[in-house]
C-alpha cells in the first residue's frame, strides 16, 4: 500500500521536484529521488515477485539505507 501511494497516487518517488511545495520540503527531493531510483530499479527487475524476493535480493540493503536517510529528513520537519 506504501509503495502504491508512493509511486502511483501522490507520484512523490517517481518526481519527487515536483510535489515541492505541496507535499515536500525542498531539502526532501534529493533523498527521496535516490530511494525512487533504487527502488524503482528493483521494481523493474523484480517484479511482481514475492516480498521474500525483494528481501533477498543485494540491493534492498541500499534501499533500506536510502528509506532511513529520507525518514531522517521527513522527520526533522515534524513540529
């Protein structure tokens, strides 16, 4: 459901620039355009496989890393 309010409903990862304003800070697009470009790479080529697939694969490491310093930056705009 995250990803599919991510990629598909707000379109945050796949253009992060461009919910500036609305939805983002601007120090917020850098972060979140490194997560939609890793995640959207194991989009790509994993598919509609299993979360297990997804987890298993070498690159959800980088994902995860790039998810946490995205949070980082989210939160710190928390009042």
């Amino acid at each position: 459901m995250a990803l599919r309010i991510l990629f598909d409903d707000s379109a945050v990862l796949p253009d992060p620039a461009s919910a500036v304003g609305s939805v983002l800070h601007p120090d917020e697009v850098e972060p979140l355009a490194e997560l939609g470009e890793l995640f959207s790479a194991l989009i790509d080529d994993l598919g509609a496989q299993s979360d297990a697939a997804y987890l298993a694969d070498p690159r959800w490491d980088d994902v995860v890393r790039a998810a946490a310093k995205a949070n980082r930056i989210m939160r710190s705009h928390e009042p």
